[in-house]
C-alpha cells in the first residue's frame, strides 16, 4: 500500500463514486477502478460495496478510513512541534524556583515552539484558562473550576517565618528536633504578621493554620509577594507563613528562623492545568517535559 492508494480511497469514499473520485484526483476512471481492485486484492478484503454507480465503505474500509485519519493527525503532530507558540501562565516566584529548568529542558527538544510567559497567581490562572487566553496555567490546588483537568508537579510544605530576635522563639520548638504542631502555633496569638493578599492561596493556607490554632491574625503588613513577604519578616516587621519553595532559590535569611509544620493545611500542591478541548501538540508535550523533571 502507497500513500497514493489512501489518497484514492479517500477520494472515493468523500464522493461516493469512483467517476467523481477519478476527476477530483485527476485521473481516469478505468485508472482509479483498477488501482482499488489491486489494493483490495492485495489486502485481500473488500474495500467497497459497489452498487449501480455509487460505492459505499466496507467495514474493512472503514479502518483504512480511520487508520488514514490517524496518520494524517499524527503527521499534524509532528509539524506542530517543528514551530507555533506555547503560552503559559504562572506566578512570578515559581517562574524563577521551577520553570526555568523545564523551559530549558523543553527549548532543548523543540526550539521551534515560542514559548511565551504570562505573570499570574493561582486564581487568576485559572480564569485565563478557562476564557482560552493560555494553553496551560501552573496552578496551586485547589481548583475552583472542575472543569479543569491538570498534572501534579510537586508538593511543598509551609514553613512558619519568625525574625531571630524575637521572644516568642523561646516558646517554639527547636526545628532541629520536631516540627510544630497546632498546638505550639496558638503562642502567636498576639504577634503582629506579614500576611499575603486576599484571594492568594497562600493566604487561604496561613489563615487555616491560624483559625485551626484559635485565632485570628493581627496583620501588621501585607505583601503580595512571597519574597517581599520573607524579606519583611527578615526586617523584624512580623511573623508570616511562607512556602519551602524558598529553599529552591536559596531564599533564606540568617535574621530568620524557619519553623516546619506539621498540619494538613500546612502543605501545598503545584499542578499544570489545561482544558482538555484545548489542548495543542505543544502543549502536550510540555505537560510530558514537567512530568519528567
């Protein structure tokens, strides 16, 4: 079988008829008839069921007809990996302390594809997301749309933050030795915080931890950036909640002392998600790159 006996066999079956297959391919009739004969002698099945001048699929045509299809998509694949544009939403800080080694991996394998970065947090990734304006969003659980499909990437803890020359480190654990509990975090009832902004889900986090402790916050500061955050606690401003992401960017302060925790709300999960109806070859093929790394 030939890639021209396909083309014949499409023709055929698009028309209906071998007479306006033969004009659409631009051969003879007698040609084309004769060319499917041999195929179908070759394949040893019937292709078509000939009736009066109209032909119709056999079964067995019927999977030359969608083996075709599958040929024709996978060949699609294959050059939309050559070239296009890949657009990705994700917050700035997991941009420097992940992204930009699976960017390098993925140039490495298709240095065709522009990939283009938007800078946004979990929420607002995922209303790109879904209106289509990104093909994939790195997104921190939970979803609040279902209909979003995604991929873990890794899971993080949260550290508590607290500056070295505060008090309350004399009635915290040694970090060496245990991790707090919920019960050791109820000492920060009348600390002042650095807490994050409405609506992020670091904020949604360190709010958890602090009701699960019996108490609300007194929030001295907000900051909208975990490094801003870390950095403000490093200043003496407060106590705050920050991701162990920090490590992976050599973020920490010596004027700091990072606390683990030991809590269900006190770890994290980062995901790439995408809406499966608009999923390119590209795109794919980051998602595979991601789970790689």
């Amino acid at each position: 079988m030939q890639l021209r006996d396909i083309h014949y066999v499409l023709a055929a079956a698009d028309e209906g008829s071998f007479s306006k297959a033969a004009v659409k391919v631009h051969v003879s009739q007698p040609a084309l008839s004769q060319l499917i004969q041999r195929l179908e002698d070759e394949l040893g099945v019937k292709l078509f069921v000939r009736k009066s001048n109209r032909v119709t699929l056999t079964p067995a045509g019927k999977v030359i007809l969608a083996l075709s299809d599958q040929l024709i998509h996978k060949m699609n694949d294959f050059q939309s990996l050559k070239k296009g544009e890949l657009t990705i939403s994700v917050s700035p800080f997991y941009q420097k302390c992940y992204l930009l080694g699976v960017l390098s991996e993925f140039q490495k394998r298709h240095f065709g594809i522009k990939v283009r970065i938007v800078d946004a947090f979990s929420s607002d990734s995922e209303t790109l997301l879904v209106q289509g304006q990104v093909d994939l969003a790195f997104v921190m659980l939970p979803y609040q749309n279902k209909s979003i499909k995604y991929e873990r990437v890794f899971e993080e803890r949260i550290f508590l933050a607290v500056p070295r020359q505060f008090a309350i480190n004399q009635k915290l654990p040694d970090p060496q030795e245990r991790p707090c509990t919920i019960e050791d975090l109820k000492v920060l009832k009348d600390e002042p915080f650095v807490m994050y902004e409405h609506g992020r889900r670091m904020w949604g986090s360190s709010i958890a931890l602090c009701r699960s402790a019996g108490f609300e916050p007194r929030v001295a500061f907000e900051s909208n950036v975990c490094e801003s955050l870390n950095a403000m606690v490093a200043g003496g401003m407060g106590v705050g909640f920050v991701p162990s992401a920090i490590d992976r960017v050599k973020a920490r302060y010596d004027s700091v002392i990072y606390y683990p925790i030991d809590d269900e709300n006190a770890v994290r999960t980062l995901t790439i998600g995408y809406m499966e109806k608009n999923m390119t070859s590209a795109a794919r093929e980051f998602v595979r790159v991601v789970k790689g790394k």
